[in-house]
C-alpha cells in the first residue's frame, strides 16, 4: 500500500514525535487505519532515518518518497474517498431520475396504445386521469430529489463540526433536517443560529476546540514541541530518532 499524503494541521514548530501521546502506534492505528499506519510509519521511518531534520530537510525526505505534506487549515485538501462518494451519489442519483422518467414515458406509450379500442368518452376520461396521475408522479418526483439534494447539502454543511460519535452526528443530522431551514444560495438561512444553540445545549455531542493552553495531550491534531533534550525518549513508533529543529 502506497501513501502519497501526509497530513498535519499546523507545521510552525519542531514536532516531538516520540513524546507526544497523541503518536502512539494504537492512536495513529485507530486515526488512519492499520495499513495506512504501517505506510506512514514506514515513510516516517525513512524520511528522519535517526537524525534531527530542519522543516526544508523534512519536506525534502518525503518528496523522495512521493509524499506530499498538506496543511489541513486552509480547506484545499479533500480526501479522495469522500469525493468517490459524492461522484457516486451524483451517478446514482442521475440513473435513478432517468429511470424514473423512463418508465412514465414507457406506461404513457402502453397506456396511449390501449386508447384505440376505448369509446371517446372513456378516452377523454382515461386522459383527464393519466394527466392528473402524471402531474401528481412528477411533482412527487421533484420534491423527492429536492429533499436528496437537501440532505445532500446538510451533511456537507455538518461536515465543519466535530462530533463526539456516529450516533451523535446521525442525532444532530436528524435534528438539522427536522428545522426544514430553507435552501437559498447553497446556504441554509438561519443555520449558523441553530448549531451555535445546540453546541450551547447539546455540548456532550461535539468535540470541544482546544486552545493552545490545553497542552499537547488535549489537542486533536498533532502539536509542535521543542526537543529540550535533544535525543526523544521512547515512544508508541520506536523510531529511534531525534525531534525536528526550527531553521536559524
């Protein structure tokens, strides 16, 4: 399994790897998954190679390795599994509008067929239903794909807040589409009120932000400390190696 992306959320100061608790192996396992864990670490084993590196000697050594460092803080970075899904969301949608159009088309054929052995009376009649029937399934249609397309928006929208679980984002998802906010611009109108109010109700359900007062452990990305020592102790990687040190 190749990694070509490593990802951090801040690079301003040099990282401890080894002391941090944040990079223990479980962590780091359970945060990326057992393959892409071996392939970071393995990167990471290879781009330190048991010496101190600069930020520049650092971005160096991974580039020899096809990894790319990003930072997460200015949004430009989007996971390729999460766009799959929503190229695949799109597909399925449009085969299943197509097909929906289809089959009115195929049953108005069938029913314009059956029409040449009816009186005229029984024909004005049976178009005066089939038109109502039409108007009726193709309005039921649209706001069926309104309603997908707003779910589809509100789960991006959710997307900026960190909740405490699946359960609790299925929660707050359920509880968002509940306020029927209306759909304007690509915006929500009124949303931004709404989840201020439930972050201030509802706290156990979102993750809470971290200052930098909190300390490197109470973080939920990886923080930037300075080697005092100038050799790490041992951590969750075995690495062996020491920190990375700010350029003069």
């Amino acid at each position: 399994m190749t990694l070509n992306r490593v990802t951090f959320s801040a690079w301003r100061k040099p990282v401890n790897m080894r002391s941090d608790k944040l990079w223990s192996e479980p962590r780091l396992k359970n945060r990326f998954g057992k393959g892409r864990f071996m392939a970071l670490k393995d990167i990471l084993t290879k781009a330190f190679d048991g010496q101190a590196l600069t930020q520049d000697q650092f971005e160096k050594a991974l580039e020899k390795q096809n990894a790319k460092l990003f930072d997460l803080n200015d949004g430009e970075f989007i996971a390729k599994d999460k766009y799959d899904r929503k190229v695949n969301e799109l597909k399925d949608t449009q085969k299943e509008t197509q097909e929906a159009l289809q089959k009115q088309l195929d049953d108005a054929n069938k029913q314009i067929k059956a029409f040449n052995d009816m009186d005229i009376d029984g024909i004005k009649q049976a178009t005066k239903d089939w038109e109502e029937k039409y108007n009726t399934d193709t309005q039921a249609l649209k706001d069926q794909m309104a309603a997908r397309e707003k779910e589809y928006a509100a789960r991006d929208y959710l997307g900026q807040y960190q909740f405490t679980s699946d359960l609790a984002k299925k929660a707050a998802l359920s509880e968002f589409l509940a306020q029927d906010f209306k759909y304007d611009g690509g915006k929500f109108l009124g949303a931004d009120d709404y989840m201020k109010q439930m972050q201030e109700t509802q706290p156990g359900a979102f993750v809470k932000e971290q200052t930098k007062q909190d300390g490197p452990q109470a973080a939920s990305a990886p923080t930037m400390t300075e080697d005092t020592e100038g050799v790490n102790k041992g951590g969750g990687f075995n690495f062996h190696f020491t920190g990375v040190r700010k350029t003069r």
